[in-house]
C-alpha cells in the first residue's frame, strides 16, 4: 500500500501548528527574561542606594584626635568614665598607653592604652565601656573576661568578673 502525498490543508495545519508552538514557546522565554530583567533592575538599584550611602559615610568626618593624648590625659579620661560607671578607683589595676601606630594607606594614627579592672560586674563594665566610647574617641578593640570566682557558693552571693580590655584612640596626623 502506498501512502498519498500530504493534502494542502494538511500541510497548512501542520505549518499553523508548529508557528502556533514557536509562538507559545517565545512568549514563555519572554516572560522569562522579563522576569530577570526586572529583579537585575531591582539589584541595580540596590546597588546604587548603597552606592551613594557609602559615598556618604566616607564624607562624614571620623571622630579622631589631632594629636596623641598624654598618659596623664588618658588616665583621666579612663577615671573620668569609671566614676560614671561607678566603679570605684581600685578596682582600675592598670592603664597603659602604648604607642600610636599608623593606619595602613590613611592619614591616622591608632593609640592603643591597656586597661585592667578587678572585680567588676558585667552591668558596671558595659556602662563603663559605653561611657568611654560616647565622652571620648577611644573604642575597646579588644575584651577578655574572667571570672573572680572560686566555688559555687561564691557565685550565688555576687556576680563579678576581671576584666583586660585595650582601648584605642584615633588620631588625625596626616602624612608628609
């Protein structure tokens, strides 16, 4: 048995067909990139909000010192925020000030000063450490806690901890 030749209509239908799946097809795709080309243009966006804000923050002029502050300063300024905190002034072991050391690339210099404090309380050191940072420029970079405890009944009668913090100043000194 031999087949007959595709009729004309057939033909057309078969072209419609194929024309009528391209076309779905295409409009799928669209929808597609559409998709993606609304969440880049929402990306870009983002991208340029959070642009304009860090051009904004390096515009903002830093809290820093135009010059190093003397050890008797610091040691001031360290009493100063303890008394705020009520911390009484023995319980202040140390302060050192060490030597300001240049930022990397900038016009600024980094003061570290030493702190020890004994038999403090978690709610005295934070008030003292937030007093430092709000009355003066100086940050803790660095905290390490101990506890003053040496049984458990010792830990129910009072909370207290050690305390070694370094604290650090920033200064302005701009480059030659």
């Amino acid at each position: 048995m031999k087949s007959s030749p595709p009729t004309a209509s057939t033909v057309i239908a078969a072209v419609f067909s194929l024309l009528l799946v391209g076309t779905v097809v295409s409009y799928l795709l669209m929808g597609t990139s559409y998709a993606r080309a609304a969440a880049s243009t929402e990306n870009v966006t983002q991208c340029l909000s959070i642009i304009e804000r860090i051009e904004r923050l390096r515009q903002t002029p830093q809290r820093a010192d135009i010059r190093s502050q003397s050890e008797t300063e610091l040691a001031g300024r360290i009493e100063e925020a303890a008394a705020q905190a009520d911390l009484p002034r023995n319980n202040i072991v140390r302060i050192d000030p060490g030597e300001p050391r240049r930022l990397t690339g900038t016009d600024y210099k980094k003061q570290p000063t030493d702190v020890e404090l004994r038999s403090v309380s978690l709610k005295s050191l934070i008030t003292f450490l937030h007093t430092v940072a709000e009355n003066s420029e100086s940050q803790a970079d660095f905290l390490w806690l101990t506890s003053t405890r040496t049984d458990e009944q010792s830990a129910a009668v009072s909370e207290s901890w050690n305390a070694q913090l370094t604290l650090s100043n920033l200064i302005f000194s701009p480059r030659n």
